[in-house]
C-alpha cells in the first residue's frame, strides 16, 4: 500500500518539515509575484542594499541553524569527513592513502579536495573531533556560504534587467528554494559550490571572456565529473570564435587557459601516481554506478528502470547504449542547432538549460541529485530572455529536484538504505513529469529562437522597455 504508506511517513525522520517548507515557499512565492506586478508590493530604491543584505542575511543564518542540526546523507558525510582528514595529512599523496592494507575510496577529482583539506587543517588546529557536530558544520559551510554568493549574484544580474523589487524576489527564489535548501544544509552535498562555478563560467561566457570561462570551466569538471554536462556549451562558442570570427587567437588562450588551470590543480598529485591516473579515476567513478538510473526520476525511472543494471537489453540496444544515444541527439543535435540559430549571446544560458536538464532526463547512470543546476540556468535564461515560460520552468524544475532529493534523503536518514522502490507512485510522476518538463523547455526553446515568439512578463517588472534579445557582442581581445 504505497510503498507502506511511504514507510510510515518515513518513520517519522528528522526533515519532514521540509514538506510543508517548500508547500509555503511556492505559496508565498506566487503571491509575493502577484503584489510585485500589482504594485502592491514596493520598497524605496535607496532601502534596496538595505533590504539585499537583510535578505542575504536571513538566507545564511537560517542555514548555519540547519546545517549542524540535520545529520545529512550519512554516507556523503562519511566521505567528506574521511577525505577531509587524510587529506589535511598528506595532501599530495591524498589518492594513495592505505587504511588497514586498503587504498580508501574516493570517487571525487582533485580540485574539492582542496576545500577539505583546508576544513581538516582547520579541524586539526583548533581541535575540533574528528565527526562531531562541528566537523559535519565545517563540512557543509562551503555550499552554504555559495548558496549566499549565488544569491547575491542574480540580484546584480537581475538589477540590470528589473525593478528593485522584482530582483530582489528573483534573489530570494534561489536563496530559499526548498531544493537549494535541500542540497547544501540538509544533505551536506557540493552541487551548490560546483553552480557557482558554473555561474561563473556562464557569466563569463556572456560577456565574451572565453579564455576565463575556459579556466573556471576547467575547475568546475575536476571538482564534479558532471562539469561534462556544459562541455558542449563551450566547444560551441569556440567553434563561433574559430569559424565565424577567425578569432583563432582567442580559441588558442582558451586551450592553453584551460590546459594551464588542469595542470594547476591535477599536478601536486601526480608525483606518484601512473601518468593518466586522472582519466583512469573519472573511468573508475562512471563504471561504480552502472545502473540505467540511480534514484534519479527521469525518463529510465519512468519506464520501471530505476537501480536496473544499464547493461540490460531494451529494444536492440542496452540501456547505456540507448543513454548515449539520447546524448548525441542532444548534445550534438538539438543543442548546436538552436546554438548556431540564434544571434543572441544569451543563448549560453538557455543551451545550458536544455543540457542540464536534457542529459539528466534521457542519459543513464544518473543519482537523484544531477538536475540540480537546472534551478539556477532556469532563472537566469529568464532574467536575460524574459520569456515567462522560463519563469515556469523554474518553478517545475525546483519542485521535482527538491522532491527526488527529499524522497531519497529522507529514506536515508530513516533506514540507512536511500534507492526508491521502481514502483513508487511519487517516482513515476516525478519522472514523467521531467520528462514533460524538457518537452515543454524545448518547445519553448524553439518558439524564441526559430519563432523569435516570446512571451514576454510585464513591462512593470522591466526598468525598462528593451529588446529581450541582444546580438552578440564583438568578442574582446586577449
């Protein structure tokens, strides 16, 4: 009987609250929208840093609450707080740690590695025991403390576009979405501290800083292997840069800036290791989780695939062959073609978008966790398109990632075992209702680049009125 009854409510574990939690942010989200376009709601302009920073505030106190009360997903934790420790000890040789006659295991590159080996130096200075509730604080502050800056960056790129008030609603979208929340407070992941960087590499990107964009692209995939998901992105604007502008200096420094920032980060490792052993870890973390889905509700989820091995035949081909199908149709079909169509610089957001999104739906071996970016990319390709239709995006992509990530999180914390049943009424929907969700994004997608039909959101929320679309710019030299 469902699951029975969603296992007693998931015996009663310690975040059901978030439930009612993210029930009134979308309420009072939607309302707060409706008195910004009546003009119900104003604020004097002078009073905006004022209220920016009460908001910011708010945001990462409620947060520094949370985060050392709720234990997180255990064996993330576990990892974090391992890692973190040996690391501390012996960064350089930080991949070839033996405990009892075993190397440990360590399935992340080498860049987050910095960060906690920083937490652990800090740990070891001031004392604080090895997995106490402070340990699992230092853990989670990172993504914390990005949540807050990612925050802070959509209110300035928001500002450009909209009214004080309607930015700082934007802001607050992200800085108290329950599937932001979720992330980096309660589980203790990192996706937050990656978005950041993927913000960064996007903003860069727009602003034809490709060679930075490149370096900061680079970090992004040697801290989570998912930085793959906006290679394409990038290989794109490069290849505008090359074939259209014959900007060949500028592809150049964005080789070598990206080469520079990987020998940076991946050397201090490499003393002893074999001379490709990067490649051999990224190899090593694909084939740990081959399963044509992982708890993430997608399009595998939605056909009773999910924690099925990937190597089983569907149709002719295996589930993994069938995934990489899926992504070359979109990572070298449906994105290049609406990329090379539109003449407006922020199509990056937009590609991004239907990346994330695209490959976490239709590409197998996916966790629960993989469509988080899809929440920031939706708000900022509506901040720079201001079609509506994004607005709504959005909303449906915060409300399935906080959803898949509840449903696995809280089985965790009750029972130790996380992987959601294939018959779970709530991973059915979720998943076609992601499955939905990239259908619309790509009708909408086709409707403003092809159509050049957008429906745009009122004038009031706009400083001004100007074009939603803006060609690109000349790119500045390097």
């Amino acid at each position: 009987m469902f699951d029975a009854l969603h296992m007693e409510f998931i015996k009663s574990s310690g975040i059901g609250f978030m439930y009612f939690y993210a029930l009134a942010f979308f309420l009072i989200g939607f309302f707060l929208f409706i008195a910004v376009k009546k003009d119900i709601l104003k604020i004097d302009s002078n009073m905006t840093k004022f209220y920016l920073y009460t908001l910011l505030g708010a945001g990462l106190v409620m947060r520094l609450i949370l985060a050392p009360i709720i234990k997180g997903f255990s064996v993330d934790i576990s990892c974090f707080q391992t890692w973190s420790y040996y690391a501390a000890k012996d960064l350089p040789n930080f991949y070839l740690t033996e405990v009892g006659g075993s190397k440990i295991f360590v399935d992340y590159p080498p860049f987050y590695i910095y960060v906690l080996a920083m937490i652990g130096k800090f740990i070891e200075v001031f004392n604080i025991p090895y997995g106490s509730t402070g340990h699992l604080f230092l853990i989670k502050l990172p993504s914390v403390i990005a949540d807050v800056i990612t925050s802070y960056i959509i209110f300035k790129l928001a500002s450009k576009k909209f009214k004080p008030e309607f930015s700082l609603l934007l802001s607050a979208f992200y800085l108290f979405n329950p599937a932001i929340l979720i992330n980096s407070t309660l589980w203790g992941q990192i996706d937050s501290f990656f978005m950041l960087f993927i913000v960064t590499f996007l903003m860069f990107m727009k602003s034809e800083r490709k060679p930075e964009a490149t370096a900061v692209l680079a970090a992004a995939t040697l801290m989570k292997p998912h930085g793959v998901f906006f290679i394409p992105v990038l290989l794109y604007e490069l290849c505008i840069e090359l074939f259209k502008r014959k900007n060949i200096k500028t592809v150049l420094m964005s080789v070598l800036y990206g080469l520079v920032t990987c020998i940076v980060i991946i050397l201090p490792f490499s003393f002893n290791q074999k001379p490709l052993w990067i490649f051999e870890l990224f190899f090593n973390t694909s084939e740990g989780y081959k399963y044509a889905s992982l708890n993430a509700f997608n399009f595998f989820s939605l056909i009773g695939k999910n924690l099925v091995s990937d190597s089983e035949i569907f149709f002719i081909f295996s589930y993994n062959t069938w995934g990489y199908i899926f992504l070359v149709l979109i990572c070298f079909g449906i994105t290049p073609l609406l990329y090379f169509k539109s003449k407006n610089s922020s199509i990056v957001y937009l590609a991004s978008l239907i990346q994330a999104t695209g490959l976490f739906v239709f590409w197998t071996r996916m966790h629960e966790r993989y469509m988080f970016p899809a929440v920031a990319l939706a708000l900022l390709a509506f901040i720079y398109i201001k079609d509506i239709r994004l607005m709504v995006i959005f909303a449906l992509s915060s409300f399935t990632v906080f959803v898949n990530s509840q449903v696995v999180l809280e089985r965790m914390m009750a029972t130790e075992y996380p992987h959601v049943p294939a018959n779970n009424p709530i991973l059915i929907i979720i998943s076609l209702l992601n499955v939905l969700l990239f259908a619309f994004l790509l009708w909408t997608s086709i409707d403003i680049i092809f159509r050049n039909k957008l429906i745009l959101i009122d004038s009031k929320f706009n400083i001004k009125q100007d074009k939603p679309s803006k060609r690109r710019k000349k790119n500045k030299k390097h």
